[in-house]
C-alpha cells in the first residue's frame, strides 16, 4: 500500500499521489527521526461567528500555519453556520506563526 511521506497516511493500491498535499506516494514510510515538534498556541482572533473562524482556519492551513477553533456555537450543533452568534468563537494559531497568521486574518476578515 502506498504511503504519503509528508502526511503519512495510507491510500489504496493505484493512487500515485497524495491528494491532501500533492506529494508523490512512496511504498514505505521513513523512520521518524527525533521527537515531534510541539505547538505553543496563542489567542489570534475572537469572532462573532464560526463561519468566520472557518473561513479564516481554511486560509491558514493552506498557509501552512496550524490553527484551532475553539468555542461553544450554536450553528455547529444545528449544523449551519451564520455571521452572528450569542458565543465566542476564537482561533488560535502557533506562536511562531502568528505575525503571519495576523497579516492573513487582516487581509480575510479586515476589522471583524
């Protein structure tokens, strides 16, 4: 079964390429070398709404820069999401990246 080096995860026999992050699968998996890296998250942005948060997640990860969601909102136990909810929304991203994670929250969410 192949394998993807970067996200190391397993795909069915004839898919030659990873289609999370386009890297070419390989039939064995490198030995980790070290420990994992941990992340220090931090506070980038409160939003009024998960939609927002979603938003902003999505154009992060594709960044590269690791982030979370956190909060209580109502519009992900109804399963939708508004630009308005009575809960705090926050991301958080990895300390490292946050002058750039700042720069992006600016560019998709201007003063919101």
């Amino acid at each position: 079964m192949p394998f993807c080096p970067n996200c190391r995860f397993e795909y069915q026999e004839g898919i030659e390429v990873c289609p999370d992050c386009g890297t070419d699968l390989v039939e064995e998996l490198p030995e980790e070398s070290g420990p994992l890296e941990t992340v220090e998250f931090v506070l980038l942005k409160d939003l009024p709404s998960r939609l927002y948060a979603e938003m902003l997640k999505g154009a992060l990860e594709k960044e590269g820069i690791a982030c979370v969601v956190k909060g209580d909102d109502v519009g992900s136990m109804l399963g939708t999401y508004a630009t308005t909810s009575p809960f705090s929304v926050t991301v958080w991203v990895d300390r490292n990246k946050l002058f750039k994670a700042k720069s992006i929250a600016q560019q998709i969410l201007g003063d919101i």
